[in-house]
C-alpha cells in the first residue's frame, strides 16, 4: 500500500489508515507535528472513525515516539531529460554510474516515473554532477512534489 500522499494543501490525503493524535494539551511539538495536525483537519470534515496514537502514550520535550513533521519534504519524480543537455560521454558515464547505484530495474522506474528520488538520492545524484564537473544547477527532474513522509521506506514506491 502506498501511504506517501502528495498534498499540494491540507492534509486530507492522507491514507486513511493514518494514525492522528487528538488534543494532547502537554505536548510541547504539537503544532509542528503531522498526526496533531492531520487530527485537527479529519475532526473538523467530521470523520466517523479514526485511527488514533494512544493518548496515555509519554510525552517528552521532543514530543513521543510518534511525532511526524508536518513539514513537506521535496521529492523527485522522473529523469527523462536529466542527460540531454549533457556532452555525450559525461551522460554515458553519469548513465552508469546511476545504474550502478539505483540497480537497473530501480533506475528504469525512477527515469518513467514510477518511483520517487528521495533527498538523499537527489544530493548523490547532484555530488555526481559535481564530480563529472558538470554544474548541479543543470540538473532537471520531470517534476516535485512536497510529500508528507508518512513512512519513509514506503515513499520509495510510488
């Protein structure tokens, strides 16, 4: 199941599986935490059920073992291009270098676009620019899309 949503505004993509926490007065990262948020946006549409982080659970001053940062990360979406506009052996080269480290069949999927480029990947590939003495600037993904991390080993599927 993919539980990594893009929400361009709201948090009402989220899957609905997705665990909120509901009023938690003690809870010093509340307004920065996604499940804190997410809950108060499903009470507000007046969901009839939710799936809901134990309340009993501690608290401490960096939140529990549940907080989700409800800061968007950046993800990559398809690689078409990215060796177009690049001299011939410097795209071979980049080429292989990405096969090697996606896998073939990860890199096909990344390049058609049915697997994101986390942040990681996306600096790896940019050092990989750097290191062909290439400008990183010129690197262009097919699109970007702010993502809700909700389960990070997920979001690798698009």
């Amino acid at each position: 199941m993919n539980t990594a949503t893009t929400i361009p505004s709201g948090y009402d993509r989220l899957p609905t599986d997705y665990q909120v926490c509901a009023t938690r007065p003690d809870c010093p990262v509340r307004g920065q935490c996604l499940r804190a948020s997410a809950y108060d946006t499903v009470a507000r549409k007046g969901a009839s059920f939710l799936s809901i982080v134990n309340p009993l659970i501690p608290c401490t001053a960096i939140g529990c073992e549940f907080f989700a940062t409800n800061m968007p990360m950046m993800y990559a979406l398809g690689i078409s291009q990215l060796l177009d506009d690049l001299p011939y052996r410097a795209a071979v080269s980049i080429k292989k270098e990405l096969i090697a480290y996606f896998g073939r069949t990860n890199f096909f999927r990344i390049r058609t676009k049915a697997r994101y480029i986390t942040i990681e990947e996306q600096a790896y590939i940019r050092s990989l620019f750097q290191d062909k003495g290439i400008d990183p600037d010129r690197i262009r993904y097919d699109e970007m899309h702010a993502i809700y991390d909700t389960e990070s080993p997920i979001v690798r599927s698009h």
